[in-house]
C-alpha cells in the first residue's frame, strides 16, 4: 500500500515510469528502496544526454525569423 502511495506522488516527468511499475510490476513485493533506487537510475537515464552535450543547455531557440533578422544585423 505504500509503494503504491509513493508512486502516485512522483514528479509529473516520472509518471510514465510509475504507470510501468504499476502495470508490469508486482507492487505488493516491492520495496520503497527498490523503487527509489529504480527512479533514481531513470533520473539518471534521463539526465545523461545533458552532460554529454546533447540538446539544448539552457540556451534561447530562436525562431526562424529571428534567426534571419539577426543574421542581417551580423
């Protein structure tokens, strides 16, 4: 009953990993380290492409438009 509280208060961007245990998973033998450990590995996961340097590190995308009006200013 626990880890089945503890699932339903993952943040927003873990809930289709919470949904996956909750589906596939035998929650009744599950323990909060278990899962804790298995949120942390998808953490983990999802963080990774960041400090590799792929995507976008927390710079402003700019529209084609402004791709183009600053290109002329160059």
């Amino acid at each position: 009953m626990v880890v089945a509280k503890y699932l339903r208060i993952v943040l927003s961007k873990y809930v289709h990993v919470a949904i996956f245990f909750e589906t596939l998973l035998d929650i009744d033998t599950l323990t909060i380290e278990e899962i804790t450990e298995q949120l942390k590995a998808v953490k983990d996961r999802i963080d990774l492409p960041m400090a590799q340097g792929e995507g976008p590190k927390g710079q402003l995308l700019l529209t084609e438009e402004e791709w183009t009006a600053r290109m002329k200013e160059w």
